[in-house]
C-alpha cells in the first residue's frame, strides 16, 4: 500500500508542482493564477497542452519554447521534479495514514512559500493565510479518521510555541527577521508537533543552524553584505522536512 501511494504521489506532485511553479510566479505580482493562461513571456503564444506535461515537455522542447526558442528556466522543470519526490516519499515517512492528504497539502504550502520567499524576500499572506487553515482542518480530519483525536493537542501547542519562540526573537532581533517568518512557523510548528511534539524543537535548531551556517558563508565570501536581506522561510521549511524525515533516528542517537 504504501509503495502505491509514493506512485500515486510521484504522479500528483508531478502536476501539483508546476501549478505550484505559477502561484509563486503570479500571486507575490498580485496576479490571478487561473487567468490568463500561461504562455512565453517573449512571443506570447499560449502554452499548448503538449508543451505543459511535467518534467517531459521541457525535456523534449531542450528547455526552448517551441515557437521562438526563447530559454525556459530549468526551474520549472527542477520544482516539478523536487515537488513530485517529496510527495513519492511522505508515504514512507508518515505512513499509510489519512495524515498523507495533510502532508501532501503542507509540502505544496511549503515549496511555494520557500520559492516567493526566494525571488521577493517575502511570504504572501494570500497563500500563507488559506494554507494554514486548509492544513489545520485537514490534520484535524485526518486525527478523527485515523482515530489518533490525541495528535491534535501537540499540533496546536506545537504550533503555537513556535509562533511564540519566533515572535519573541523577531522583536529581539529589531528587524532581524520578518513577520511573514513568524507566521509561517505555526504552520511549521502544526504539522511537527502532530508527529510529535519533540520535532518542534529540533526543526527549531535545524533552521537556525542551517540558516547560520549559509548566511555566514554568504557573508564571508562576499556575495552578501551585511546590510543585504537573506530569506529564512526556506531554512524554517528545510529544517522542518529534515526533522519530519529523519527526526526519530535522531532522537533516538541523541537520547541514547
């Protein structure tokens, strides 16, 4: 069962990841993501059916629109691609739960957020708002389902000692870190603590630590000043996959 459901996820996240690629594109421009259809920013011919399966069609197109040969962003094609992996192995690290539909919807929430984050150095509330109250009705589905009612306590409480943490050191830090970060962690905070509640505090550590370590390289090799922004969503995000993935192990090692 659940190798058939990584199957089912590798497929969905395939096409999920390149809806994902136009909400990051147009909502942060305050853009519907219905309409107008896609099409090349350069010739502007509408992007046909063919042209837009995952992955295949930029492959088979060697990354050029068909009608102008104007350069398509490998980006596309590497979102699609990671979105339909992380969606092949929730399977494996939750289990065969109602819980996957959950996680499903937070990966997609993530990897939108992670890469608005990347291209405008913010979270748009008008995906981060609806995608946190989705994700809690669904976790909350997904307890009563599961008949697991007892995950929901350590979700809220999860997610609100997150929220807290972070607020308190975004007003310590003065500017160090933006609001969109401290909301985004109870978000982050809701699906740690439904696991359990001790991956609130090592996704905590991880993002800090990772976040650390990048923005002092950046900072050493120059390619950002001190006064230059650094986003902390994808650390926040990335520390949060690595303790859903390996958090068990790891505390298992740790309290050993």
């Amino acid at each position: 069962m659940t190798t058939l459901l990584a199957i089912i996820g590798a497929i969905l996240g395939l096409a999920i990841g390149s809806f994902l690629n136009v909400v990051a594109y147009r909502v942060p421009l305050g853009k519907s993501v219905v309409s107008p259809p896609s099409a090349c920013p350069r010739c502007a011919s509408e992007i046909t059916s063919r042209d837009n399966i995952p992955v295949v069609s930029w492959l088979l197109l060697k990354g050029k629109c068909r009608n102008c040969a104007e350069p398509i962003s490998p980006r596309y094609a590497v979102v699609e691609l990671a979105t339909g992996a992380l969606f092949a192995v929730t399977p494996y690290v939750v289990g065969a739960v109602w819980a996957i539909g959950a996680y499903w919807w937070f990966v997609g929430v993530t990897v939108t957020l992670v890469l608005t984050d990347l291209d405008h150095k913010r979270i748009p509330n008008r995906i981060l708002y609806p995608g946190t109250a989705v994700g809690a009705v669904l976790l909350v589905v997904a307890a009563l389902l599961d008949g697991e009612p007892g995950r929901l306590a350590p979700a809220a409480l999860g997610g609100l000692g997150y929220f807290t943490v972070m607020l308190v050191i975004a007003l310590i830090a003065r500017g160090g870190f933006g609001f969109g970060d401290v909301k985004l962690s109870l978000l982050l905070g809701m699906f740690l603590g439904y696991l359990n509640w001790q991956f609130v505090g090592l996704g905590f550590f991880l993002a800090f630590f990772f976040g650390g370590v990048v923005s002092i390289l950046l900072l050493v090799t120059k390619i950002k000043g001190r006064k230059d922004k650094i986003p902390f969503g994808p650390y926040l995000v990335l520390g949060t996959y690595l303790a859903i993935s390996f958090g068990d192990p790891f505390l298992a090692w740790y309290l050993s």
